[in-house]
C-alpha cells in the first residue's frame, strides 16, 4: 500500500494498483475491438468514476469523444432510491451516437437503471455500461452490464475515485476503511 496519510485509514486492500492497471488494459482491449470503426461517446459519471475514465480512455487506442454527467441520487440514509436528479447534464447531442457510461461501482443499480433509461430516450444508437466495480446487489436488478472490472463483496469501499465523506477518492487502490474512520 502506498504511503499516503489516507492510507493509513485502511483496514485491507481488496484491489493493488497493479490489479486495477492491469484490469483496466484489459477492458480497454475488449473496448478497443468491440467499438473499433464506430463513433463512441465516454460518458463518465461524475465523481467517482474520473479515475477509471481517465486511465481507461487513455489505455484505449481507438478515436473517442468523452463526456460527463453528475447525478444525485435521492434516498434515506445510505441506500438510493431509484429518483435521480440531473446535477451536470451532457454537453453533448447523444442521437445516434454509441454511448458508453463508464460508472466507478454497481450497488443497488438503481442510479444506472434510471441512468440507461435517461440516456436511451434521446436516440443513440446504443448504450452500454461499464462498471470498474460490481455488488452481490447488482443481481437483483435488471440492469445489463456489458462490461465489469471486478465482483467484489458487499463491503463499502474507497479509493480510486471512490469516497468517504468525499476523501479517499485519490488513493491509487481499493479497499476497506478502517473501523476509527467511522467512529
Ligand atoms: P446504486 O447502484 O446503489 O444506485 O448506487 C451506486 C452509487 O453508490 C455509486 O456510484 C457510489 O457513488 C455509491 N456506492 C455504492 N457502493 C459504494 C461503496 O462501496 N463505496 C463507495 N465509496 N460508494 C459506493
Ligand atoms: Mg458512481
Ligand atoms: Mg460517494
């Protein structure tokens, strides 16, 4: 792990640097040849998935065009509801354009669900998710994930864009907090 003072704060590492880069060249291989000759828009969804947008985009060799959006979601306490409200909505016209949203994690997938209908109402030519991380959760909704880095268990984790309390999203790996962060 890396010596940063955030680092500290971690209980375990679920996923090394390494891991995450090599996973990441991965998809971008996959993407590279299932997008290749085709207009393809990243969409990216703000905060939490600069890190993967960036270091994804850049791991892919084919022309692309990037974009972001921010969403919040409204919920009780921690869990989301499903009733999403547009904070930063797309510069770009959509309408027969290949869309790919590029998400940090999939929990209740909830947000993406209302995410795919949102986007898909405004005449792409498709849509398709790629998701860095992905909860036992995400099963019982049925949201079609074309592309998914890890399946994780359901524990909250932080770092590579990922937040508590908006900190922690610049450590270079994934993992758990430890239990005096929360108290
Ligand atoms: P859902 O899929 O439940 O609608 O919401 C997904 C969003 O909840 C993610 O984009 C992320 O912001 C947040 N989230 C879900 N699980 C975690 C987690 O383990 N750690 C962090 N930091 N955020 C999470
Ligand atoms: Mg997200
Ligand atoms: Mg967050």
């Amino acid at each position: 792990m890396d010596a940063t003072d955030t680092g500290t704060d971690l209980e375990h590492v679920l996923l090394s640097e390494e891991q995450l880069a090599e996973r990441i060249r991965e998809l971008a291989a996959e993407l590279d040849r299932d997008y290749a000759g085709q207009d393809v828009l990243l969409v990216g969804v703000l905060k939490g998935a600069v890190m993967v947008m960036a270091d994804l985009s850049r791991a892919m060799s084919i022309p692309l065009s990037m974009d972001f959006m921010a969403v919040s979601s409204y919920g009780s306490g921690t869990k989301s509801s499903g009733v999403v409200r547009i904070l930063k909505d797309l510069d770009a016209d959509i309408s027969g354009r290949h869309v790919l949203i590029v998400e940090d994690i999939i929990d209740s997938g909830l947000t993406l669900s209302w995410l795919i209908a949102n986007l898909s109402s405004r005449g792409p030519a498709s849509v398709r998710v790629c998701a860095l991380l992905r909860k036992p959760e995400a099963a019982k909704v049925v949201v079609d994930v074309a592309y998914v880095g890890f399946d994780i268990p359901n524990e909250f984790v932080v770092g590579y864009g990922l937040d508590y309390s908006d900190r922690y999203r610049n450590l270079k790996c994934v993992g758990t907090l430890a239990p005096h962060v929360y108290s």
